[in-house]
C-alpha cells in the first residue's frame, strides 16, 4: 500500500519536477525525490553512505580525501571542479550496489539520453567497512543548476551529511537553503569550516555554533580546518579535527541505521509551494469549464427564441409535410410526372422558376434550423474567445494564453466538426419528423373525406410535384418547400379537420427536439471542454483535478 502511494506520489513529482521555477522549491522537490526513491530502492542493510557537501572550492574534494586518508578524489584550484558525484566505497559487491544507485539516481524520464550524474570507485580502506563516502558537485556555482541534482539526492541519500564551508562562504544563502532541507531528515550533520586563520578559529565556530542554533538545525559537531599555504593533504592528515571527525563518523555509522525522516511532514511543508502553479491551472481549468456551460446555456435558449419559438420553424414542419405528401400517395401524380421527367433534364434554374421560386440559392444550401445552430455555434466561439482573452491579460500560469492559441488555430476545425454534428444531428431526427407524418396519416385515414380531399385537390398534386423534384432532382429542400403549391398543401392540414392533431403532435416534436439539440449543443460543449488537452504538456500540467487529489490525500498515509 505504502510503496504504491511512494510509486504514484514519484509519479506526480516528476511531472511537477519540469514545470517548478522557483530554485529554491526546485531543490526541495529533487530532494523529495531522493527520499522518495530511497524508501522505494535502497534496503536498509545496505552500505552506508556519508555525503560530503558544500560551496564550490570550499575543499570538499580535498576533505574526502582527508577523511579516506588516500588520495581519490580529484582536487582543483578550479571552481566548479567536481562536476559528477563520486562514490568511493569498501563495499565488495560493487555491481549491487550500482543496480541500486542506477535505480535510486534516476528521477528523468526513462529514455533520456541523459549521462550518469554519478561514478562510483571501489577503494581499499579497513577503518570504513560497508561506506561509500561521496564527494560531490557545489551548488552555488553558476553552472550548478545544471549539475547539482546529484548533490541533493545524495542528501537524502545520506546516513551522514558532512558539509564543508569555507571562511567566505559560512554565511552564504545558498548554504543555508540547502540545510534547511535536512531539517526534516534528521540525518546526523556534521561541519567543517576550511581554509581559516587559527586566530579567527574560536570566533568563527562561535558564530557558526549561534547560526546554527538560530535556525534550529541539530548538528553532532562544528570543526575548523587551518588555512595550509601547501602540502594541504599531508599537512591536515593528522589535524585532531580530521582525527576527531573520523571517529565521529565512524561511531555514528556504528550505531543503528539513521531515521528514515519524515517524509510526510517534509511533503507537507513544501505542497503548497510546489502545487502552487498546478492549483491555479487548476483553478483556470475550472473557470473555463464554468464558461462553457453558461455559453451552452445561453445556447440552449438561443435555440428555443430564435428556432423553435420562431417563425422559421416552419421548415420543420415543411419536411413534415414531404413526408405527408409521400404517404398520400396521390393518383393524379402518374399525369403530372411526365411533364416533371421532361423537367428535371433542364437546368436547375429553370426547374425551380417553373415551381414560383423567386430565388435560387443553391441545392446545398442549409435549412433554417442549421443555419441558427451554426450561428449560435460561431457565437459560443467568439465570446469564448474573447472571455479566454480577459483571463489572458493577468494569467498567471500562462494556462490562459495557451488555451487562447488553442481556439484560435482550432477555430475553423471546430467549426467543421461542428457542421458535421447538426448534418449528423438532422440525420439522426428526420425519422422522428417521419413519425409525426405518419402519425397525421393514420389520423387522416380514420377521415376518409378529408383524405379523398386532399387527394384530389390541386394543391397537393403540385406539391407531390415538387416532393418528386427533390427526391429525383437532388434540389436543395430549402429552396423548395416555401413554393406556393408547398404553402398551399400545409395551409389545406393545418386548417383541415387534423389541424388540431397536428399541432399538438408538432408540441411533442419540439420537445423531443429541443432535447435532441441540447445532446448536440452538449457535445460542442464537450469539444471545447476537449481543448486544453490540445496544449503542449511542456506548457501545462498534465494533472487533473482527481490525481492531484488522490496524491495529495495519500501523503497522509505515508
Ligand atoms: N592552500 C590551501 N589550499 C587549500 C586548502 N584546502 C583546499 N585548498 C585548495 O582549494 C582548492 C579547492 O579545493 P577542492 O578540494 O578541490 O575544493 P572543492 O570544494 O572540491 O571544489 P569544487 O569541486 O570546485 O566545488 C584546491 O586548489 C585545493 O588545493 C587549504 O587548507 N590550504
Ligand atoms: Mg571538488
């Protein structure tokens, strides 16, 4: 249970890892990882680890050296000299330990070409038995952003932690940010001061001993290393604070394995901080998702005013009517065929002059119900867009700027897609419209008379005339239906003796209609919804709501 957590809480920091900005929060989470890994990788009867930290050229190489009482580690008057963590272990089975550390180091994605951040060397030394003793990479230097992960991870790597200033650095921020990590750990610290004037000794430790107190870091010893013009590692080798710390490390490791430290109250300083950005993104995402569904809204009632409730909804009940006219079956049409045949072979524009229509517009061209819903689409878009920009203007996280990219380049897709779903959405109806004229039918059937009359009537053999244009011609419904013999047929039902039925029947269609378009509009809903997906994830988080939950509970039961 618990390493499942430690797999999804590494999860969710490494994707955090990338997008965290602020250097010192940046640090804290590597840190974290390092913890982490820890407790997933290394077993406890493992070697242990001392970890020689401090600013560039404080002499940490130099005090690895001295503590190993041999010459390893590779000293430089150079700054940022020591660029790669350097393991020196007593520990035999080298190839072990290294499965361990490949699995404990790596906290980039798996297929990064990175380069090992870290070397490891066996080395023959009777007073450590089981140690690796590490030196490694400053953190202060100008480069160090580039290279001191190592470092960090090897702080919590540590069983101890000897960090190495110098008479110029003690005070030094960076210092200090980096020791308020291992406050949590409670690994044991242990201190030198390098490079001083036995003169300034006492007074030095004084400050460092007041410093530390302040801050309220524990440390098991401060120790004070005299500048030497030359022969530093000969001359220091029997120094009694070398001598002393040596003991020191020794007993330290000899005793129990150190506490683990607490992860959880270390998670739980830092969250806020590292889930800083994710929580606004968050937020942003939750504000746009708010957007959309008042624009759907809006939508929705766009649709009622401006279609349903209008008298543009005539085209509905037009296709109606075909319908109706289809189930009519009218005897004189065979009469009126031929003429329609000789017809159709003529240019559209004439076929449709010989029906009274004032206009043509074209065989395609949409019905009044698609041409509102694909207005009211264009105008979800154009104030989500404009909203999108509002929020742009004090983003952030840049969540906003993204998101406006993503609709502006997506606009003409949306649209499309769009378009595609009314055709679909038409599609999907006209079968229930059929329903309706069926219905009307076998309403009229039970009226022999005012069927006979509808038959017969002059009206309805010119409109069947023009439901055969459509059906054979290919023409556009809309350019058709609002002819004179269309009007005349619809006015013959609707005053009729079914007129009543009719409406009441055109009541239940709407509702099933208006229940029909709000799944549509839904669905634009949805795409837009969709959108933020579309961003680059080196831009965004990809974290959702529900995990950054689920993460942030299961801290808890770590
Ligand atoms: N004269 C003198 N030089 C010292 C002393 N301690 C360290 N040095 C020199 O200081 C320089 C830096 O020492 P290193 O041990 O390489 O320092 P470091 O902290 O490992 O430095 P980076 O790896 O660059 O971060 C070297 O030239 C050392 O010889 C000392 O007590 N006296
Ligand atoms: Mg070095």
């Amino acid at each position: 249970m618990v390493l499942n957590n430690l797999n999804s809480l590494k999860g969710f920091l490494l994707k955090l890892k990338p997008k965290i900005t602020a250097a010192q929060d940046y640090q804290a989470l590597v840190y974290a990882l390092g913890l982490v890994n820890k407790r997933l990788y290394v077993r406890e009867s493992s070697s242990r680890n001392v970890v020689i930290i401090g600013p560039t050229q404080a002499g940490k190489s130099t005090l690895v050296n001295l503590l190993l009482g041999l010459k390893v580690a590779k000293v430089s008057a150079l700054a940022a000299f020591t660029r790669k963590a350097n393991g020196f272990t007593t520990n035999d089975d080298m190839q072990s330990i290294k499965t361990t550390l490949d699995k404990f180091f790596a906290i980039s994605p798996v297929n990064s070409s990175q380069k090992p951040t870290w070397l490891l060397r066996q080395i023959q030394n009777s007073e450590y038995k089981n140690t690796t003793v590490w030196d490694t990479p400053d953190f202060d230097s100008v480069d160090a952003p580039g290279y001191k992960e190592s470092s960090l991870m090897l702080c919590a790597l540590a069983d101890l932690v000897v960090l190495v200033l110098s008479k110029e650095k003690y005070a030094d921020l960076a210092v200090w940010q980096i020791l308020k990590l291992s406050k949590f750990s409670k690994r044991p610290l242990l201190v030198f001061v390098n490079k001083i004037d036995p003169k300034d000794s006492e007074q030095i430790l004084n400050i460092l001993h007041n410093k530390f107190k302040q801050e309220n870091i524990e440390n098991i010893g401060i120790f004070a290393l005299p500048y030497i013009k030359e022969d530093v590692a000969l001359k220091l080798a029997e120094h009694k604070s070398v001598i002393k710390a040596k003991n020191l490390i020794k007993t330290k490791l000899a005793e129990s394995q150190a506490p683990q430290g607490d992860i959880k109250a270390y998670l739980k300083y830092y969250w806020t901080d590292w889930t800083r950005s994710l929580t606004s993104e968050l937020q942003a995402k939750n504000t746009w998702h708010k957007l959309i569904s008042s624009e759907i809204e809006s939508a929705k009632d766009a649709y009622q005013r401006d279609y349903l409730q209008s008298a543009i909804y005539g085209d509905t009940r037009q296709k109606t009517m075909l319908k109706l006219l289809e189930l009519l079956e009218i005897p004189q049409l065979a009469a009126t065929l031929g003429t329609i045949r000789s017809i159709i072979t003529w240019p559209f524009r004439t076929l449709a002059k010989n029906f009274g229509l004032q206009t043509t517009t074209g065989k395609n061209s949409p019905g009044n119900e698609q041409t509102v819903l694909l207005e009211i689409q264009e105008s979800i878009n154009i104030k989500l867009l404009r909203k999108v920009g509002e929020h742009s203007a004090d983003d952030k996280t840049g969540w906003w700027r993204e998101l406006w990219q993503v609709l502006k380049t997506q606009e003409a897709t949306l649209q499309a897609q769009s378009a595609r779903r009314i055709k679909q959405y038409q599609i999907d109806f006209a079968p229930q419209i059929h329903e309706v004229a069926q219905k009307i039918y076998q309403r009229l059937e039970k009226e022999p008379a005012t069927l006979n009359s509808l038959r017969a009537a002059r009206a309805s053999v010119d409109a069947a005339a023009v439901l055969f244009a459509i059906k054979t011609a290919g023409i556009g419904l809309n350019d058709l239906v609002l002819t004179p013999a269309m009007l005349a047929f619809t006015s013959m039902i609707t005053e009729g003796a079914v007129g009543h039925y009719l409406r009441r029947e055109e009541e239940k269609l709407k509702t099933r209609q208006l229940m029909s378009v709000f799944e549509l509009l839904d669905k634009f809903g949805q795409d837009l919804a969709n959108l933020p997906a579309a961003v680059s994830q080196d831009k965004i988080f990809a974290i959702d709501a529900k995990e950054f939950k689920t993460i942030t509970d299961s801290i808890h039961k770590l």
